[in-house]
C-alpha cells in the first residue's frame, strides 16, 4: 500500500521530536479555555479531514533542570538519534481534541510538565489529538531526500506550534512512499465517534442487508455494540459505493469485469450487477476501518472471496 492508496489524501505534517503513537499534542498559547479551543480550531482547519504525516526533527530539546539524567529522557533521546530528519508514519486524528491529562492521567500528566512546561506555563502539549489509524512509512527515509531541499526548507526550517500544511506538489512528492498499516491504541475512539455519525444517516437497505452477511461472523460483542459496528460498515461501505459511483469506476475489484455495455444493452443500472465486499470483515469493532477495506466484486469474485476468508478462518484456529 502507498500513500496514493489511502482513502483520504495527506493534507499535513506534523514535525515531533518523538514518535506519536497513541496521540499528536500541541500547545496553546495561553491555558484558558478559549486559547485552548483555539488551539483546536486551528488544527482542525489545517487537517481539515485528510491524513496527517509525521516527520523527526533533527534537533532534539533540553529537558528542565533535574532532568538531565533522567532514565525516560535518556531513552527518547538515543530513540530520537535512529529517527532524525525523517519521515515516520502518517496517522489519521481524531476529528476533535481531548485533554492529554485525561489521556495521559494526571500523575503522569504532571511528570511531563515538570520535566518539559516552560516559563510556569504548564500546558505544553495539552491539546492532544487522539491518533485513531496510522500507518508506519516503510524504510522511514529522509525528509529532504524525499521532499527535496526547496520543500524540506519550507516544510521544516522553523519550528512551529501547529501543522504544516502540504501542497499539491508536495503530496505528489510522497504519493508513492509505501506504508504498513500498524496497531493503534485509540482506533476505539474514532470508532465510536462514527457510531453517532452512521446511527444519523441514510443508508442503502441493500448495503446494509449486504454488510450484515459479511459480518455475521463477528463474536465477543454485546448485541447493541454489534449492532452500531455493522451499522458503521454498512455507513462506510455506502460512502465507498457513491465514491466509486462518482468516479465511473463501477467494475469488479478482482477480474475487472465491466457491466456498463451489458447494463445499457438491458437497460438498467451497471452497479446491479456488482456486489459490495467487506474484505476484512473481523476487524470491524477492532481497528479503524475505512472506504479502504471494500471492495466491489463480480457474484462469481464475490463468492471466490468468501469461500477464502473462510478457509483462512479455519487456518486460523487449526
């Protein structure tokens, strides 16, 4: 998979001195609540929906003093040495902030602004927003040999408190970089933001009634959680169907069979003759599903398909 494929386009990046992996925290510039929603706001419009690509500085800050020694300062600065000036991941956020005390606790909260708040201003990072689906950069290669000098330079020269939003040009510069998908600790939470969004609108009777058997092998929920993930993936895999339908790209994912000439000659709509296909089916609930994971099939490829799940299934639990 590369950047290109992911289902929504990478709109900015966000320069770390560490690894995001269960958030990206980004500091107001005072600790009220209006600054804070600020903060927020300002993220929002910059990510605007699309993906987020996070990239290591070269340089590598100074804790407060006590800290010098200090065994997890040690640890993230040799971490850190291995992932300068690269290219790490791209991670899908949250749609809305959270407060990284009450992600992080308010012992450890506390731990972190004495080792790293500035000038008593001890909000650093406290608009966290949850990281819900990321991908790992295969290779993780520099930046500049990447973006090129005249990018790198406008992307990374100077700090910034926010993100950096990418252009065209820039996006086509990393379209092709490879990713593999890896776990995240927070995908729950985008999951359940999009329970609301999926209970509130309509869907195709039919998707529905076609996602409910590909997911009828779904165990270890509760009925009403079971009911709201099939209801997602019922709700993606309508969104899925009316990009493709946008895009005139209604032919089968596998043999590229095209029923447009036959639909026309019959006098009905090509996407009847196409199935929509949940490829990963037992990962709803679980990871942070998107467009991506549907496909549309021919019946005979449709079929095929299931006929392989279920011998992986067995696979699996032989």
């Amino acid at each position: 998979m590369q950047i290109r494929d992911l289902p929504a386009p990478v709109t900015a990046s966000k320069a770390d001195w560490l690894a995001g992996t269960t958030w990206l925290g980004f500091t107001p510039t005072e600790g009220d609540l209006t600054a804070r929603n600020k903060c927020q706001s300002t993220i929002q419009r910059q990510f605007g929906g699309g993906y987020v690509i996070e990239y290591i500085t070269e340089q590598f800050s100074e804790p407060n003093p006590g800290f010098e020694n200090d065994p997890a300062y040690l640890t993230e600065r040799e971490a850190h040495r291995a992932l300068a000036g690269r290219l790490i991941a791209v991670h899908k956020l949250r749609t809305t902030a959270r407060s990284l005390e009450t992600i992080l606790g308010a012992e450890e909260f506390k731990r972190l602004q004495d080792m790293w708040a500035q000038g008593g201003k001890r909000y650093r990072w406290s608009v966290a927003f949850p990281i819900v689906e990321s991908y790992e950069i295969v290779g993780r290669p520099k930046a500049k040999d990447v973006l090129g000098e005249a990018a790198y330079r406008r992307l990374y020269q100077r700090s910034s408190a926010t993100l950096r939003t990418l252009t065209d040009e820039e996006r086509r510069l990393i379209a092709d970089l490879e990713l593999h998908q890896i776990a995240t600790a927070n995908s729950w939470i985008g999951i359940e933001d999009e329970f609301r969004l999926a209970e509130a609108s309509e869907i195709n009777p039919e998707v529905e009634r076609a996602i409910g058997r590909d997911l009828a092998a779904l165990e270890g929920m509760e009925a009403e959680r079971l009911a709201k993930v099939k209801r997602r993936a019922a709700w993606i895999a309508d969104r899925f169907i009316r990009e493709r339908q946008r895009a005139g790209t209604i032919t089968c994912d596998d043999c590229a069979f095209d029923p447009r000439d036959l639909a026309a000659e019959l006098g009905v709509k090509p996407r009847g003759f196409l199935d929509v296909h949940h490829k990963n089916p037992l990962d709803e609930g679980i990871r942070y599903t998107t467009t991506a994971d549907f496909a549309l099939l021919c019946p005979t490829c449709h079929r095929v398909e299931h006929v392989r799940l279920r011998k992986s299934k067995r696979q699996v639990a032989s």
